[in-house]
C-alpha cells in the first residue's frame, strides 16, 4: 500500500508537470486568435420588406445587382436611374457565435475598410460609430459581446446628406462639398467617371482577441547600405500588459541572411523597440528595366514565458532619393535609386474598380502585368482615388513598379476643425505604417492640384470668396499639407521624401517648366496642337493625355447593339468629360480623312491619342537630363468609358498602350520636325554608355530606298545624344515627306546586335499617299497563344490586329509594316479562339478604303521561308 502510494503520487506529479507543459505549450502557440467575419452577412430592401445575401469585401450597389434588384450600373444609362441608392439609410446585418476558449481580457472588432458613415451596432449596443473609408477601425466588444449568439447590425447614412450638413454649418461657400468626408473623391463625379456614392464593408472584418503582450506592427528600415552589408532596423510595436523579459529573434525563412538573436524588456502599455540586425552582401530591388526586383522574406519574433508572438514580412533593400534641389534652369525633380538617377516611365494610376470592394488580386496582377510589359518604372497614385489593397503593392514590389503615392485630397479645399485633423492624422498614420515595409513606395505627395487650383482655377470669383474667408481656407490648406500630414509621416517614416502638392505650379505660369513636378494640359484642355508638348517640357511631367475610345468589342459589352453609334444616349452617358467628344473630333479632322462608321471612328481615335501621346513621350524623353520622368494620365479605367485610359475597363490595350512599350524601352529615338528643320535623338536609360553605328533610309512607300546614311556613335549612358547625319539634307526628308518613310536602326558594335529600329513619317496622316494594304499573313497555334507572322510588299502604317467579339492580349499591335521585312506577333486569348475570324485595319485602308491580303494556310516554316525570299533593299 505505501510502495502503491508513493507512485501515485509520482504519477500524479509527473502528470501535473506534463499538463503545465502542455498548457504552457498551448498558449505559446495560441497568442492572438482572430474569427473572421466575411460571411453571412445580409442587407436590408426596404421596398421589399426583406433581407438579401451581401458580400463582404463589398458594396450596396454590387449586394443590389447580385440580388436582381437593380440592373448592371455600367451598361447603357443606367446610371442615372441608380442615383437614388446613395440617398437612403442601409442596413447590414449578421450573427456569429464565440467559443468559450475564444474570451480575454482583450476583445475587439475590426474594420479594414468601411465606406463611410456607419454605426456599428452588437447586440443592441453601439459600440462605436465611423466617418473615414481610409482608416482601419477598432472597437472594443468585451462589454457587449456574448458566450451565444451574437448580432451584429451595421447602418450606413448617405455621405451627400453629412456633407450637406457639414456645408451649411461651415458659414462660407466652398468649390465642393464632398471635402467635409474622407471618402474617394471620384465617387462624387468625374471626367471619367459616373457619380454612384456607394456604401459597405469594402475591406475584411475580424474579432481579435489577444493576453498579455501582442505585435501590432513591424517597420523595417534601412540604416546603411554598401556592397557587403545592409544594417537594417527592425522597429517592433508591441502592446504590453506587463513588464516581462523577452527575446527577440530575427531571421530568414529561406536562410537568406545571418538570424539575430537579441534579449529585450518589454513595458507595460504600447512601444516601439527599435532592433538592429545585418544581411550579408545584400541583393538590392531595382525598378524594372535596371535589374531584379529582389524581394527579402523576415520573419520577427519576440517571445516571453508566456508568448511567442510572430510576423512575416516582406521587404526590398534599396536606396531611394527624390532630387528637390535648386539648379540653373530652376529646381530639379528626379529620383535616384541605389545611386543612380532614374527616367521614370509609366502613367497615373485611377482606381481599379470603381466600387472598391470588387477588387480582386488577379485584376491587379493582370493590369500590373501589362505595365511592367510595356516597360513602366513608375505608377502615380492619383489623390482622387483609394489606398489600394495589399495586393497592389505586393505586385508592384515583386515587379519592379516605383509607386508615387499621393495621399487621397484632390482638386478641392479641406476645411479644418480639431475632429477632422485628428481624423485625417489617424489616416495617415494607418496608411504610411501600412505602407511602410514596401521598397516600391518612393515618395509622399499631399495632394492632387489644390495648390494650382487655389491660385489658378477662380474659386474665389465664382463662390464669391471674401478675402477673410479666402485666408481662413488657405490658412486650413497650408495646416493640413504643410504641417499636419507631414509631421504625422516624419513620425513614422524618415526615409522617404514628401512634397504638399502636385504639380509645383499650374501649366499657365513659366515655372511649370522650370521647377519641379508639371502638369501639362494646353493639348485637350487648351486645345493646342500636339507640337506643342516640345514646347511645354518640364522637369518631370506628372500629368497630361488625351482621349482614345476602347474597342468596339470592349463597347459592344455596355452599349446596346442598337446604341452602338457616336449620337446615342447610351455612348454619351460614358463621356465625362464635358467637351469630350467635340475635343476629339477637332483634333481627329486636323489628322485624318473623314469616316463614317464607329468602327473606323474608333481605330482612328485610338491612333490619335497614341500618336498625340507619342510626340509628348519623344519631347520628354528627348528632355533628358533636363527632364527625369514622364507619367502620362491615365493607365487604367475603374468601369467602362470614354477615356485618357491606356488599357481600357476590359483590360484591353489601345493604341496608346502600345506607343508607351515602345517608347519606354531602355533606347529611345526620335525624329522630329521643327518648323523646316529635322532634328534627330536618342535617348540611352541603360547604366553605361555604348558604341554603335546608326543607320538611316530614306524609303518610298512601295519599299525602294532613296537615300541612305549612318554614322558611328556613342550613346551617353543616362542622357539625351543628338546625332547629325551630315550626308542627309533635311530637303530630301521634307521635299517627299507625303510619300516616303524613314527607317532608323541602333546597331550595338560590341555585340553586333540590332537593339533599336523604329519607322517614322513626317507627313499629316490625311497628306500621305499610302499604297493600299498588301501583306501575307499565317496564324499557328502554340500551347496556349498564337504566333502571327506577318510580311508586307508596301509600307503599312499603324496595322491594327484585333477579333470582333473575343478578348485577349497581343504582344505588340498597332505598329508600322516595313516592306519586305518579317513581323511576329504573339496573341494570348482569353478563351479559345477561331483564328479566321482575325481582322485588320490600317491608315493605309482608311485612306484607300479597299484591301488586299491573304491567309496562308501554309505550316509557319513554309510561309517563313517564303517571306523570307523577298529581302529588304
């Protein structure tokens, strides 16, 4: 009995022990919980007395189109029946359950995202209330959560009625009264975009629940780099309930780098403990088109006795430099990366869905794609749209995108009081901690034109402004961009540089072209011609464009068939622009013949804008080092419309899109025709300079060359060369400009390889006399895409591919036919495709109106070497 005592009592020992290891071991792994709340939510109709599903991520007027209760807010004119949705009071609902292991001390909910104005409402209790779709909100629920069924219940009220609200209390007449809230400026109206305030959970909602210590948040910064070593900072926020000794562990999942080991004292309440740890001859991220992108995965840890708290993260290590500083032409606007000045190339980014909830990664990796494609370095993220989702940023970072960010003021006056400044401050410092750890990210912008438009726009005049009231609204601007935003970053970030506004000056001062960043809108908005832009080059220009319609096979899917010409309802409700239209037309009649179909109006008007586009890419570019950047307005769409876009709502590219891929290469060249005399450049943005020999042709339509020249030169490596051809007078360029071309190939003498050739004309489109279209063509299918050869007897001007009803991508398109020289072009279909049904159109048809070309339905090698018996002279 005794022996049997004394090992039981062992036995109980040892079985205590094993279930304080046990518990020990549990609650070192179970540190923070999270219940995601996405489903099951329902929202209220109240013209059918009845629930209905909702989505979450999501908004009431997608919850309204899936339920069949309203119709497609895109097709037709459909918009301006829907105006009533963002009049009314909307009720969202949905119950959830907690387990019993799930309680702590600590219990809270949160919203990533929720547009705008909303109470929150669990159980019968308010537990708080929200007025800012940019900032992540956090609400206590211990006091009013139970251990069974939970009912949470959100009301969203209509934003036009809390800023009519706010408007009447303000006491003085202001441009906009979409300013009194923190929500997407572009949803209240655009030139490009419909007027639908919606509401909703936008972004993802979760109960956390977390004891004693949890990590809030995790910066990583970069102290010094050199060849050898990255020191790094790890900034850890942790929240604390008491004082404990810890340890921190930094390391590599990859082994990538040397993990750090580190004690740590943790107090009680919130801190930041900065911990330094070193990466050994560190890869460095690079923009696209200067090397790889090399993204680091860390995992930080910090543990105590009784947690071990962790987060993975992703990070870039470079060096970034936006170049403000005064010179002898005015004050310079450039970004250095990693040492070296860069030409950023790209265009301003505008939200991806109009109604943010229906974003998705793969539209992001789809549209980002195609940037990197056609050689963008940099997307501005425009001020009047959203702070995208992770995703955006992850891509961008892992393909090479600088992101210029502006925070989301745009084109208004913000009136200021205590609750909005405190309001806009916790924005800020969500989204640049949020945005911090991402190399992408090179600059902070505080708005979009408000400077340009206080001074420029004649607010003051038209609102009856007095000059008391003028300084009290100038006196809330020069707070929040020049104080409030800046402090609140300086507090987080240091190693990124803000600028308050952008442009630097608006486009009617001579400053626009000497100081900093420009905005250039004489062509479209002032109506001059394209030439222009070579006149009205700045230092960086940030923002101009014009126009181009999407596809007829992209109108065909929000116009109906009946609709389908440039007079209907249906077309102009997709015009935002006030002069949209008429400004295409005036342009389109200096450039090109008259058509009478919206088929050729469409081609034409694409060519258009990218020809347009093309003259200001060759003065910027050519600008070099004068000028450091070029992002043209705008890249993308938000839904389907009439637009500055270079790849339309349905992801497909114009003409536009097109002319950048080219232009953006790494060599550029350019002919240009200043007044009587022709001026040739060429542009090197690759890190070292290089020995070639350029060839010149001067050739007639048909093919027959009439002059020849080239001339060996080095091309400066991140600069602008002019080469002059001394053996061609600009008289046999311009006495046969209406009927010759010029053919300009970049040969590298080191290698012997071809690395630039390009076609180009001197003539008007509607002067040149273009033989009619004749090529040979053969289509072969490969495993998932399409190769296309083509070959042609005569020149053929700006050849358009494309397939009445089917949607996909081609690896070039609207390009020049040189005559008796091979193109290939790849072709990537959505779906599967029949290839006879593939057309073309040409300058050259839109002039001659006739055609004449053939399918050969020879195997590829065949039709090669058939074209390839007829070699260019």
């Amino acid at each position: 009995m005794i022996k049997f005592n004394l090992s039981a009592s062992k036995i109980i020992i040892i079985f205590s022990i094993l279930s304080l290891v046990l518990l020990f071991s549990c609650n070192q792994k179970a540190t923070k919980k999270t219940i995601e709340l996405n489903d099951g939510w329902e929202f209220y109709y109240e013209e059918t007395d009845k629930w209905y599903p909702a989505s979450v991520p999501g908004n009431i007027h997608t919850d309204l189109f899936k339920s069949g209760l309203i119709p497609d807010p895109f097709y037709s004119t459909n918009e301006d029946s829907l105006q009533w949705i963002s009049s009314r009071t909307w009720h969202y609902r949905k119950e959830f359950t907690i387990a019993k292991l799930f309680y702590n001390r600590n219990l809270e909910i949160v919203f990533d995202g929720i547009d705008t104005y909303c109470d929150v409402i669990l159980n019968g209790d308010t537990i708080g209330h929200t007025s800012n779709m940019y900032r992540q909100w956090v609400f206590p629920i211990a006091d009013s959560v139970k251990k069974e069924t939970n009912k949470l219940e959100l009301i969203f009220y209509p934003s036009e009625l809390k800023n009519l609200e706010f408007a009447q209390q303000q006491g003085y007449a202001i441009p906009d009264n979409r300013v009194f809230t923190r929500k997407a400026p572009f949803q209240y109206g655009w030139d490009w975009a419909p007027k639908m305030e919606t509401c909703g959970i936008y972004k993802s909602v979760y109960i956390n629940t977390w004891e004693k210590l949890r990590m809030t948040n995790v910066n990583i910064e970069q102290k010094f780099i050199s060849d050898t070593m990255a020191v790094m900072i790890a900034n850890i926020e942790l929240e604390s309930e008491n004082y404990y000794n810890g340890n921190v562990k930094i390391y590599s999942p990859t082994n990538e780098f040397d993990t750090l080991y580190q004690k740590l004292e943790i107090y009680e309440g919130k801190s930041s403990y900065p911990v330094t740890f070193n990466i050994r001859n560190p890869k460095l991220w690079w923009c696209n088109g200067m090397g790889e992108p090399k993204i680091y995965d860390i995992i930080v840890e910090v543990s105590t006795k009784f947690r071990v708290e962790s987060k993975a993260l992703k990070t870039g290590i470079r060096t970034i430099e936006l170049v403000t500083e005064s010179d002898a032409n005015g004050q310079q606007f450039y970004f250095i990366l990693n040492g070296v000045p860069v030409f950023a190339r790209g265009a301003n980014w505008v939200p991806a869905e109009y109604f943010s909830g229906s974003n998705s990664k793969q539209r992001y990796l789809d549209l980002l794609t195609l940037a990197k494609e056609a050689n963008f370095n940099m997307l501005r993220m425009w001020g009047g749209g959203i702070y995208e989702n992770d995703e955006f940023y992850n891509i961008c970072d892992s393909l090479g995108i600088m992101v210029w960010q502006d925070f989301m003021f745009s084109c208004a006056m913000y009136p200021l009081d205590e609750q909005s400044t405190a309001n806009i401050t916790e924005e800020v410092r969500y989204q640049v901690n949020r945005l911090f750890n991402h190399p992408s990210i090179v600059m902070w912008c505080g708005n979009n034109e408000i400077s340009n438009a206080w001074f420029d726009w004649g607010w003051q005049e038209q609102f009856n402004i007095t000059e008391e009231d003028s300084i009290e609204i100038w006196n809330d601007y020069d707070m929040l961009f020049h104080r409030v935003i800046p402090k609140t970053i300086a507090e987080i970030d240091k190693t990124r540089k803000y600028i308050p506004s952008s442009p630097f000056y608006g486009w009617g001062h001579k400053e626009a072209l000497t100081h900093g960043d420009s905005h250039y809108w004489g062509v479209w908005w002032g109506m001059e011609p394209f030439e222009k832009y070579y006149e009205n080059t700045g230092r960086f220009m940030s923002e101009y464009g014009f126009q181009g319609m999407p596809s007829v096979a992209s109108l065909k899917k929000f116009i109906p068939k009946d609709s389908l010409n440039l007079h209907s309802q249906s077309l102009k409700s997709h015009q935002k622009h006030p002069f949209g239209f008429e400004a295409i037309e005036k342009y389109m009649i200096k450039e090109y013949p008259q058509v009478h179909n919206i088929a050729d109006y469409v081609y034409l008007s694409q060519v258009l804008q990218a020809e347009g586009m093309a003259h200001a890419f060759d003065a910027h570019i050519g600008a070099r080092p004068y000028c450091m950047g070029t992002l043209f307005w705008q890249f993308n769409d938000c839904w389907p419309s009439i637009s500055w876009s270079a790849v339309d709502y349905y992801n497909q590219p114009k003409a536009v899109y097109y002319y950048a891929k080219r232009a953006f290469e790494n060599i550029h060249a350019s002919i240009r025709l200043n007044k009587n005399n022709v001026e040739y450049y060429i542009t090197n943005h690759n890190n070292k300079s290089i020995n070639t020999k350029v060839s010149l042709k001067v050739r007639e339509f048909s093919g027959e060359i009439i002059h020849a020249d080239s001339i060996n030169l080095i091309i400066d490596l991140l600069r602008t060369t002019k080469p002059e051809f001394y053996h061609t007078p600009d008289s046999i360029l311009l006495n046969h400009k209406n009927r010759t071309f010029i053919e300009l190939v970049i040969t590298d003498l080191e290698s012997e390889n071809i690395i630039f050739t390009k076609s180009f004309v001197l003539g008007k489109n509607k002067n040149l006399k273009l033989p009619k279209p004749d090529f040979v063509f053969n289509i072969q299918k490969k495993k998932s895409y399409w190769e296309i050869v083509l070959k042609s007897r005569v020149y053929i001007k700006d050849l358009y591919l494309y397939y009445d009803d089917l949607h996909g991508k081609f690896s070039d398109n609207f390009f020049d036919l040189i005559p008796g020289q091979q193109k290939t072009v790849f072709y990537y279909p959505e779906n599967s495709t029949n290839t006879n049904k593939l057309q073309f159109q040409s300058i050259n048809k839109i002039i001659n109106d006739t055609t004449t070309y053939s399918h050969q339905s020879d195997s590829i090698i065949d039709v090669q070497n058939k074209l390839l018996e007829v070699q260019p002279n």
